[in-house]
C-alpha cells in the first residue's frame, strides 16, 4: 500500500511554517501532512524571535528523539522530506529504519562529509566567527538571510520571507556539527552510509545554493556505499536555499512526491 502521510522537516533559522504551501499543497492531494517543530518551537516565529532561549538550549540530541517519536507514532511508516538542517535530519531518522523512503532538499550534511565551499563559510560565519556562539541562539540580519536563503530572489519578496520565516538558529547544534568530523567516533548528525536496509532516498539542490550548494549534496550522496541503496539526485537550476518558497515550487514538491512514492518501501 502506498505511503499517505507525509513528514516535512524544517531545517535552522527557520520553523514548520516554512513549509506552510507545501503542506497545503499535500493536503489538496489527499495526504495526511505533519510537519513537526523542534522541540519547544511549537511557538509562533514573532515568539521566539521574542524570547529565544529555548533555541539556545537546543541539542541535535533532543531534536532527533523528538523526530523519531512523531515519525513512530505515526499508524504507517510515512515519506519524509527535510530541508537544509532537516535534510541532515531526515537521513538520521532513515538510517534508524523509519519510513517508506525520503527526500532531502539542499541538505545539510551528515557526519563525514567534509566540502566546505567558500558560500558556505559565508553564509554560516555569523554562527562560526566565535566560539561563544556555541552557547547562544544566533539570528541572521537580512542582508545575511538574503545572502544564505534567497539570494535569486527579489528583495521585497526576501524581505516578506524575512519578516514572517526568519529565527535565530542554535550556535551549539552548528559548531556541533563542525567538530563533529574532527572528534572520534559518531556524533548526533552520524549515518551508517553502509546501511543496506536504508530506504531509497532522492538529494534535491539549487544550483546557485549558497549555504548547502550542489557540492554538498553531491559528496553527501556519494558516501552511501551499500550495495543496492537507491540514492539519487536532482538539481534544479537557478534556484537557491529556501526552495519551499521560490517560485515554481510546485513543480519540486509534485517531482518530490512523485519519486517518493514509485520508490516506496
């Protein structure tokens, strides 16, 4: 029987509204849509742009938990997409065995993949530039959000994706997953890339991309080494991070979901 829930995970400086059409989208087609919050954002974006303390106290730890409850609490196993920090998430929770297959949309990478592109540098420098960020929740001025999320698009409709989308994000999960390639054994955001049971999973990238650009997602689906894993990938040119938002996105969640469900477990 094919999948009919759809789990949508939101990746850093952002929250499940980011998938607000896409959720609707899902729904017009007859699918049951959860798109879960890390835990204590359950909160609206003014809110915790308000008071973001419980982002400073965030850990991958917790939001992976908190990921693989909603996703086992569910009657079938269900597709699961992620975004950005999402995607890296999302390739956790089916490496744990959970779900029918999986999308990753510019996916920030799992433990290992060590490309690090000069846009990339850019874009996550307000969080990486000092140490201290690692115990703090660390927003993004427009100009930095416009650089790292939207930069193919206008700047009014950067402003509005701004003002109603943009939180802090955590400094402690980001320099985390830096160190993680540098400290021995698997850390929170580590695969087994040898997992034959892993189910079928499709890297989706903005080519112009500046924060998770193609180069990423490439390295990060070719370590995936197990015989008979389905991992593929599709670019899309001219797009860049929040691809939930671009225009055209309907045409990526409908190719998204198609493939989902002809690889489904």
């Amino acid at each position: 029987m094919a999948p009919d829930t759809i789990v949508l995970v939101h990746g850093f400086w952002v929250t499940p509204r980011s998938w607000e059409d896409w959720i609707t989208h899902y729904e017009q087609k007859g699918f049951r849509v959860v798109a879960p919050a890390y835990p204590g954002f359950e909160v609206e974006v003014e809110a915790l742009n308000a008071d973001p303390s419980v982002i400073e106290k965030l850990t991958a730890h917790e939001v992976i938990d908190h990921l693989i409850g909603v996703v086992k609490a569910l009657p079938t196993p269900p597709i699961i997409m992620g975004h950005s920090a999402g995607g890296a998430f999302t390739q956790v929770l089916i490496d744990r065995g959970l779900g029918a297959s999986a999308v990753a949309l510019n996916s920030a990478p799992t433990e290992g993949v060590k490309v690090t592109p000069l846009s990339q540098i850019r874009s996550t420098f307000p969080v990486l530039k000092s140490p201290a960020n690692r115990h703090r929740a660390v927003p993004l001025t427009l100009e930095q959000w416009t650089y790292a999320f939207t930069n193919t698009f206008t700047p009014e409709e950067s402003k509005r994706l701004y003002e109603r989308y943009a939180i802090p994000a955590s400094g402690g999960i980001l320099w985390d997953s830096v160190l993680a390639n540098f400290i021995p054994g698997p850390q929170d955001i580590a695969v087994n890339y040898h997992n034959a049971a892993r189910v079928p999973l499709l890297f989706i990238s903005g080519s112009v991309d500046h924060i998770m650009p193609p180069s990423v997602q490439r390295s990060n689906a070719k370590h995936y080494k197990a015989d008979g894993l389905i991992t593929e990938i599709k670019e899309y040119e001219g797009y860049a991070h929040l691809l939930p938002a671009q225009a055209g996105w309907q045409d990526i969640a409908d190719h998204a979901l198609d493939w989902a469900l002809r690889h489904a477990r």
